[in-house]
C-alpha cells in the first residue's frame, strides 16, 4: 500500500509540474510541493481529480473568475483556493 501511495505521489508532483502553461507549472507546482506529504490518501485522489480540470478553468476557478468547469468542494480544492502565490 505504501508503494502505491509513493506511486501516486510521484505522478502527482509530476502532473503538477508539467501541465503545459508555465504559470500552472509554477502554481500547482508550488502548492503540490507545500501540500503533498501533508494529504491523506483521499485528499491526494482528490488532488489527482483537481489536476484533470484543464488549465484555463483551474486558473479561473483560482482567481474566482467565472469557469465552465467547478470543482469538487473538498479539503483539497479550499486549500488550493486560499494558497498563496509567492513568485520569489
């Protein structure tokens, strides 16, 4: 089980890195890096599914802009709208 949960994680942080816009690249990326080790196996299914939102909805349901696409409102989806993007 721990295997799986590493494996997971990997795919995660890799997801979040590589999402083809770089400001998603560095957002997700950050907030994956603050978060990961932190989450619950079920927060971290919750994290996958937010990754499948496509970058402009994800972008736009940051900034509270208007999106086609909403979010689950779970644990993970608050945490990542209340994240702080520090540009440093």
């Amino acid at each position: 089980m721990e295997k799986d949960i590493d494996q997971l994680k990997k795919k995660i942080i890799y997801r979040s890195n590589y999402r083809g816009t770089k400001e998603m690249d560095k957002l997700l990326g950050s907030f994956t890096k603050k978060y990961i080790h932190k989450l619950s196996v079920k927060d971290l299914l919750d994290l996958e599914q937010l990754l499948d939102i496509d970058d402009d909805n994800l972008y736009n349901f940051y900034n509270g802009l208007r999106t086609n696409v909403i979010p689950d409102i779970n644990k993970v989806s608050t945490l990542f709208k209340n994240f702080k993007y520090n540009n440093d």
